[in-house]
C-alpha cells in the first residue's frame, strides 16, 4: 500500500455555501444542546427548590430578630 496525494487531501474543494451551511448546522446543533442542557437543569433544580420548601418548617416567625445595640458602640456619657 503506498501513501498517495489522493489518500490524505480532498481533491474536491467545498464551495463557499457549503462551508457555511456545515458551520450552520453544527452551530445551531450545539445551540440546541445547549438549551435542551439548560431547561432540563432548571427543571431539575425547580424541582429540588419546591421540595425543599415542602419539607421546611413553616414559620410565621422566619424573620431574623432584631438586636439591641451593644454596650460596646455606645459612648459613655
């Protein structure tokens, strides 16, 4: 088996709109995967988020109670 010219280059050339249209379709390939990637994590993540809110404890007092000031801030008179 020899190596020839043939075996390694593509003697026919791409025109211009079919290197285009190639790029096009793995473009919008990769952008589908992309959204198709990102609407499943957020589905998922909804789905974590409402379970956790589900089985956290419901109180009327979640607020964080306000503190006093401390002695130490205060001058002395």
């Amino acid at each position: 088996m020899t190596a020839t010219k043939e075996k390694f280059f593509n003697a026919a050339k791409l025109s211009a709109q079919d290197k285009a249209a190639a790029t096009d379709h793995t473009a919008r390939a990769i952008i589908a995967a992309e959204l198709s990637e990102r609407e499943r994590k957020t589905e998922r993540l909804k789905a974590l988020r409402l379970q956790q809110a589900a089985s956290a404890p419901a109180d009327s007092d979640a607020s964080p109670k306000k503190r006093g000031r401390s002695s130490k801030s205060s001058p002395k008179p």
